[in-house]
C-alpha cells in the first residue's frame, strides 16, 4: 500500500509525484484552487486516483465554507477516520449546493481524458441529488460519498489483482507502460496491482518498465514502486519495446486504463497503441487492468474520446535544458487510443472480459448491474 491520497483534518494530503524518485513529500492542500492545480500538475495522477482528488476537492469545498459560515469553532470538520461532523448551525442548502458546483466544475476541466475525475465529480453530485433539502444530511451525504468512493477503490484495486494473478505464472517476463500502480490509484494499482499479487504469491517475476516519455513516469515511478516492493524491474526506453517483444524477451504486456470506450476502445498513456500493435505482430497477449469506473459507455468507441495535449515544453525541455531548437513546434498527446481488436482480455474487479466488444461490455455491466 502507497499512500496516494488522503483526507485528514480538513486537508487533502497527496504525495508530490512530480519530485520522485528523488524526493518523498507529503503536500497538505487546503483549497479546492490547490486540489485543481495539483492534478493539472501531475502532483497527483493516474485514473483513479484523480477521481478521488475530485471528490476530496469537493468535500474540501464544504469543509471551508462550514468553518467560514458556521459560527463554530473548529479547525476541520471532515477526517476519513473520524465521524462526519453534522452540527452545521447557520449553513443555507443552497450555500453547501453553491460550494459543490463550483468545485466539481473547476475540477472537471483541470484534465480531459481519464473519466474518473468526471464519475467523482458526478457521483458526489448524484449523493446530494438523492437527499433531502437538510443542510446536516446533504454535507452527511456528500463527506460520506467521497470516503466512500476512495474505499471501495482500494476493494477494486486488490479485487483487479486477484482477478488478474490467474494469468501470471512464475518465470513470467511482463512488460508494462507508465505507471498504474499504486501511485495512479488509491493505493494499489490497477495494472501493477496484478503484479503485486502475483509477487505476493510467491511467483518468480521480471517486469519490464517503459520510461515512459516525456515525463518519464516509468522510470521515476513505476521502477521506484517496484522495486520498493523487491520486484526484479529493468527500465528500458521507450524505443527499445520493440526490439525487447520481438527477441522473445516478454511474456506479456499489462497497462491501465485512463478511459475504456462502450465497444473497449482503450485510452491511456501515450506510446499504448504502438505495444498492442508489437504485441499483435508478436502473438503476444495483451491485457488492460481497469476498475469499471474507467468505462464511459456513452461513448461507443473510442473516436468519442478526448485527448489532453499538453505543452510542448515537456518534450522539448529535459531537466531545465532546451533540447529542440527554440520555435520548433512540438506534437504532445498525452494519450493514445488502442481499439478493442487489439485487447486480449480487460481485468475488473468484477471480473475479465475476454476479447472485449461491444456486446461482451454491454452483456458484463449487465451482468454485474453497474458500477
């Protein structure tokens, strides 16, 4: 377990990603302003753990305007480990009603592509819809909703790993792009999850850890996260995956999910889509690890999906020192699309999809009645 994120005594606490390997920080944010930065930022990212910093954001809201309008004297009101606090004398419905949309919307446009942030942001939304027009109930609602979100998250994460370790076997060399681990979820991980808990049951592993350009996240994260944990993992760049599938130096390849499509289209991290096609030429399976959180079935496949560009300094500048000529423009998707045909198998906590579709997809929900 990696602490991620968490809420404790009215502040958001998130490790600063941006500073690893070199440097473990813990940031206490105290404005829904400093949550929203944080996630443009990368401090905190991954999937999942955006859609909990979005929901945490949203209940920090409420924690500022109670202790501003209150009249009571409190340093926080809200603490994952203690009880929600409901003695909110002198606080309007539609103060608590204010505060939410304006953070859930500042939120949602801080990143584009993962569909967590939006679910969060959606599902706080959707808690305060369903209660009474009591002050006390609706901030009870809403605090309950975020812990809620970020502890059934972590059930999913260790869920994704059981469901995932079946298709481990000891020996096995897996390649993996990015990181979803425990520092892009609520703890655990999606993709890496299945790695932990093949480690955890003893089999022999090699893990192969793209670096991931431009911000290297493999490198400073993954390989950190890993290796944390004693497992045997090599770094190479991101250039040298095709060489290293087609030497028969891997078994497989597992990554996350940022946003699954109705038909299991797959958006994640840029440099995805060149793995599956290497992996196809192969004949090597190909497996994305995602809580059902991550599907968007309004989409029905993934030319729906939105792709964040980002600024074209991050590949142009390494360490502080420009490495293209300056004027030269930059292309910087931060995500790729991988269709369905590509897929192997999509690992839920609710189970696995094989050779996903749109069929399959529709028939799983179906079967496991949403989220």
């Amino acid at each position: 377990m990696i602490e991620t994120i968490d809420y404790r005594k009215g502040k958001v606490r998130i490790i600063d990603q941006t500073l690893l390997p070199g440097e473990y920080r813990i940031l206490e944010l105290d404005s829904v302003e400093q949550v929203a930065e944080a996630i443009r930022s990368l401090r905190v990212r991954g999937a999942p753990a955006i859609g909990i910093a979005a929901a945490y954001g949203m209940l920090l809201s409420l924690d500022i305007i109670l202790r501003e309008k209150s009249g009571i004297d409190r340093q926080y009101f809200f603490d994952r480990e203690e009880e929600v606090m409901t003695d909110i004398r002198g606080i309007e419905e539609k103060q608590i009603l204010g505060a939410l949309a304006r953070a859930g919307e500042l939120l949602r446009k801080t990143r584009p592509t993962a569909v967590n942030l939006s679910w969060a942001v959606e599902s706080m939304n959707d808690a305060v819809r369903k209660t009474e027009r009591d002050p006390a109930l609706l901030v009870q609602s809403a605090a309950r909703k975020a812990f809620e979100i970020h502890r059934e998250e972590l059930s999913c994460e260790y869920n994704i790993g059981r469901f995932g370790s079946g298709y481990i076997r000891s020996g096995m060399r897996i390649l993996t792009h990015c990181n979803a681990g425990g520092l892009a979820t609520a703890g655990y991980g999606t993709a890496l999850a299945v790695i932990y808990q093949a480690h955890s049951e003893g089999k022999d592993l090699t893990v192969y850890a793209d670096e991931t350009r431009p911000l290297l996240q493999g490198t400073r994260l993954t390989a950190w996260e890993l290796d944390r944990e004693g497992v045997d993992v090599r770094v190479l760049c991101d250039g040298a995956a095709a060489s290293l599938i087609a030497s028969s130096s891997v078994d497989c390849v597992v990554v996350g999910a940022d946003r699954i499509a109705a038909n299991g289209d797959t958006a994640n991290k840029i440099g995805t889509l060149g793995l599956a096609v290497l992996c196809s030429e192969f004949g090597l399976p190909f497996y994305v690890a995602a809580p059902l959180s991550t599907f968007d079935l309004s989409l029905e496949s993934g030319d729906g999906i939105e792709i964040e560009n980002r600024s074209g300094e991050e590949v142009s500048v390494i360490a502080g020192r420009r490495m293209a000529p300056p004027g030269v423009r930059v292309y910087n998707p931060a995500f790729d699309v991988t269709p369905a045909s590509y897929i192997n198998s999509i690992i839920t906590e609710k189970g696995v999809i094989t050779n996903p579709d749109a069929e399959k997809i529709r028939s799983f929900f179906d079967d496991h009645s949403g989220r």
